[in-house]
C-alpha cells in the first residue's frame, strides 16, 4: 500500500509539532485526520495543506467518548487507519511540587498519559478490524522523561510512563500487525518552546538561553517512522537541538 492510500490521525494538530507533523505527513501523500481541542487551529492546519485529503474534527483526548468520536469520523471520512501520532500533550505551571494542586497534576495526567491510552485503544480496535490488517502507532514522547527540568514533575512522570505505555503497545501489537514506537524530542522552534529565547531555569539554578532547531526535522523523522513496512520498526528515536542542555551537559 503506498502512502497515497493510506490514512493517519495526528492529535494536537491545531499548533507546533503537531500542525507540522500532519503537514508533513500530507505532503507525503496521506489523508489526516486532524485532532485538537480548537476548531480553528484545526481549519488553518486544515488550508495549510492546500489540497491533502484532511478532516479536522475537534477532540478531548482526555475524554473517553470524544477519542471515540474522533475514530468514528476518520473510518467514515477515509475508510481505515494507518497511522497515529499520540502528539497531544501539556505541562503544569512551574512551581515547587508541595504548591502543585491535585486538579494540575490530574489535567496532565489527563491529557498526556490518558488521553495517549484511549487513542491507543481505538486505534487497536480499528487496525485489528480493518483489510489489510494492522497499522502502526508513534508517540510523542520526551528527553524530560530521563532529564527532568526544575519543577516540571507532572510532565516528567507522565512522559515517563508514555515509554512503558510504548513498550507495552509494541509488544501487544504484534500479534495484530500494529507496529508502535516512540519519538522523543528536545527543543523543536514553536509557540511552546518560544520562551527558550529569553532564558529558561536550569537544574543549578540559573538561567539560560537553549538552542532550538527547526520544527521539520521533528517532520520529517515522524514521516520516516510512519513510512516503514509493517515487518520493521523504530521503537525510539530522539530528535534534539544538538547544542541543547541535556547529554553530559545537563
């Protein structure tokens, strides 16, 4: 099947990695499924990718019936699922753990570990069912998840166990033909990572200015994931600023 026929769901596509990501997986020929919590980020992604098959349907990925919903409309729209980049995710406010509030700490469990799960859970459910069968999942994980940055425990934790969730999913999928791997990224340019310009805390506690690299690599690496046959994977890959705090430096 070339990638001309086949079809992805990308979440948090309305901004940053996302919106690249699925731009690039529609320059590669795909139909995508667009997934965010606002309409109108999702309609610019939308235009952006000119005259790709896309469909942009608004979605919690936090809520069990709306991921459900999202999986409903890309079988509908594009009759099977090849592809799904896990990308939407969220940190806390940067504050010591003693003053986080239980409800911060819920909201990015919520989206970033949950949310994750339930994608991960439709898309077996429509990559078991479909001919020809299988399909492959990447998740957006995170170098935070083994350097941690100061007061960002909901984060780090969640991006932690995305790895098991990882592992765990490329071993059940297998049998199925679902291929699942994970991509971990440190410091692509977008409006996230914005403030990196103007000096960020560090673990000795100063501050500095990071590197950032541009946000097409992330692209294009995602694209090569997702382009591998069936029979190979990439279980990890990081994608990062090389001049950034992290090996040995961080």
């Amino acid at each position: 099947m070339t990638a001309s026929n086949k079809v992805a769901i990308v979440t948090g596509a309305g901004t940053g990695i996302g919106r690249a990501c699925a731009l690039g997986l529609a320059e590669a020929g795909y139909a995508v499924a667009l997934a965010g919590r606002r309409a109108e980020p999702l309609e610019e992604t939308a235009a952006m990718a000119g005259g790709a098959r896309t469909l942009a349907v608004p979605t919690d990925v936090g809520q069990a019936d709306s991921v459900r919903a999202l999986f409903d409309a890309t079988k509908e729209a594009f009759g099977r699922l090849d592809v799904v980049f896990n990308n939407a995710g969220m940190g806390a406010p940067p504050v010591p753990i003693d003053e986080l509030t239980v409800e911060q700490w819920q909201a990015v469990v919520d989206v970033n570990l949950t949310g994750m799960f339930l994608c991960t859970q439709n898309a077996f459910r429509l990559m078991k069912e479909q001919d020809p069968k299988g399909g492959r999942i990447i998740n957006n994980g995170s170098i935070s998840a083994y350097a941690p940055r100061p007061f960002s425990a909901p984060y780090t934790a969640t991006k932690h166990a995305v790895t098991g969730l990882t592992r765990s999913t490329s071993l059940d999928g297998r049998v199925h033909n679902i291929a699942c791997g994970q991509i971990d990224i440190g410091n692509a340019a977008t409006e996230m990572t914005e403030r990196m310009k103007e000096g960020v805390p560090q673990a000795n506690g100063t501050m500095a200015v990071e590197p950032l690299m541009d946000v097409r690599h992330v692209a294009n690496a995602v694209v090569h994931m997702a382009s591998l046959p069936l029979d190979s994977n990439v279980l990890f890959m990081t994608v990062m600023a090389n001049d950034m705090p992290f090996v040995g430096r961080g």
